[in-house]
C-alpha cells in the first residue's frame, strides 16, 4: 500500500508483526508474478484491440495466472467477433509492440485522448501524479498494474468464450498460452 512517497507492507492477517526497526526482506514468486504480468498484458492488448475495432469501454474484468476476463458494454457481438479479436490480438502481440510505463501530472494525463478505458474513471480525485501504461501504436491508458516489457512476451492469447450478461454487457474470456 501507498501513502504519499511511503510504502506500506500489510501483514497478512493473523501474521507476527515484525518489532519496529528490524531489517526485513521480501521476496517475489517469479513465475506467479511472470504469468500475471503476461496475462494482465494480453488483457491490455485485448482492451486495446476492442476499443480500437468496436469502440467499446471495459466495464469489468478478473485475473489469475494465464486466465482472465473482461467486461465490455458491447451492445450486440458481431458475426465471427471472437475469432476476429483473438486473431488481431495475435497479430499486435506477434508485431512486438514496445510497453512503456511514465508518469504525467493529473492534469496533463487527463489531455491524453481516451485515457481512462473503463467506463467509470477509477483514478481517486487525490490522485495527483498518473501512470500511464502505452503499448505503442495500439494503446495507451492510467493503470498501476504490472507488465512485461514487449507484448511478444505474452504469448499466445485465445478468446476461450464470449459470454452475453444482458444487455450491453459482453464477457470476454482469454487464455494466455506459450
Ligand atoms: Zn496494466
């Protein structure tokens, strides 16, 4: 957790608190963290393609390791829409797209085109500083998640399902695949 320039490690509940002042060290599971920058990465780029092809806004979404879901207000699924999103996610994720991460005052960001894809604007109004997350030539918005560095290292990505929820509310199911 964050507060300002601080950083805050929680405890897990039910965990020793370590004594004030005592060295610790943390650790990060490599191949959990691995799959979740890929997968949340082939979710970028799913994101990325259906905006740029549909026009539509992501309204939720889920993730474990190599497989996620996301929400759009999509009102109807065009013929062959699954097939033609894997198929042009595929292609972003096979042209090697460079990801950047920066950070830009509120106000700057806020100037960026389409910058907040969800359909609600989740950055908190004390939010001063924004995190721009750019998957170059396909897509750029606020996030504060983890990614890998090009978006050939996802890879492969299958649209596993296509669900209709009601009314303007499509699931999109991905797998990310070696
Ligand atoms: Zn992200």
């Amino acid at each position: 957790m964050r507060k300002g320039d601080e950083l805050y490690l929680i405890p897990v509940e039910g965990d020793p608190l370590p004594p004030a002042g005592i060295p610790v060290r943390g650790a990060i599971e490599d191949e959990r963290r691995t799959s979740l920058m890929r997968t949340h990465s082939g979710l970028h780029v799913l994101c990325g393609v259906v905006f740029r092809d549909y026009g539509c806004l992501v309204t939720g979404g889920n993730m474990e390791p190599g497989v996620a879901r996301m929400d759009f207000n999509l009102p109807e699924v065009p013929p062959g829409f699954k097939e033609a999103v894997e198929d042009a996610c595929n292609a972003e994720i096979t042209a090697d797209r460079r990801i950047d991460v920066r950070t830009l005052p509120r106000a700057e960001a806020f100037q960026i085109p389409d910058i907040i894809r969800t359909a609600t604007n989740l950055v908190p109004p004390e939010v001063e500083e924004v995190r721009i997350v750019d998957i170059v030539g396909l897509d750029t918005q606020a996030d504060g998640g983890t990614h890998v560095a090009s978006t050939r290292q996802i890879g492969r990505l299958r649209v596993a399902k296509v669900e209709n929820k009601g009314r303007g509310f499509r699931r999109v199911r991905i797998r990310i695949e070696d």
